[in-house]
C-alpha cells in the first residue's frame, strides 16, 4: 500500500514539473524576448512546449481528464487513501500548487486562452 501512495505522490510531482514548464517557459520565452536572449529561439524548445500547451488546452475543450491526474487519483484508491482526505503532506502542498478552485468552464477558458 505504501508503495502505490508514493507512487502517487511521484505522479504528482510529474504534474507539478509540467505545469512549471508549460508556466514558466512562457515566461522564459517572454522575458527572452523582451531582453534579446538567442536561447530562446531554440526551435525544439518552442515547439515542445507549444505541444505542452495546446496539450492541455485539447483536453480542456474536449472535457476529458489529464491522464497523470486518473493516474494519480487511482494509485490513492490503490494505497487505500481517499484523493481528497488522505494525502501526505507533500501531496497536500503540491496540490494547492497544481489545482486552484475555477469552475470547469473557467479552466476551458484559461487553457485555450493561454494556448492561443
């Protein structure tokens, strides 16, 4: 059982690693420009983090779940945890990171928006 629930809080860390670059290189991209830095120029990085991007904004308009978030979510039914109530520490913090309180239509309207 133990192991599914770090397995769970590994999935969640994946999560978070991939909000931070899909986030933080738009950012990265921004501040490149704004400063002239050649780095961001780089063509696989634009192009993968574009398709992290519209990644997001497809399963949004399309109303279905992130697979690493179903995965999550299973390996806690799995270590006996219920999503929301029992989650270790680590798990509690990175989730307030990762998900904030938005009506489904407003997470749509935020990817799509961040995507375009």
């Amino acid at each position: 059982m133990k192991l599914y629930a770090i397995a769970a809080d590994f999935i969640l860390l994946l999560l978070l690693l991939y909000v931070v670059f899909t986030t933080g290189g738009a950012l990265f991209i921004l501040a490149g420009a704004a400063f002239r830095w050649k780095c961001v120029r780089n063509r696989i990085f634009r192009f993968v983090h574009l398709g992290a991007v519209c990644l997001v904004a497809v399963e949004a308009v399309i109303v279905i779940w992130c697979p690493l978030t179903v995965w999550e979510w299973q390996f806690r039914n799995l270590a006996g945890q219920v999503v929301e109530n029992d989650i270790p520490f680590v798990g509690r913090i990175l989730r307030s990171i990762i998900f904030i309180e938005l009506p489904d239509w407003g997470y749509t309207v935020m990817y799509t928006a961040f995507a375009v």
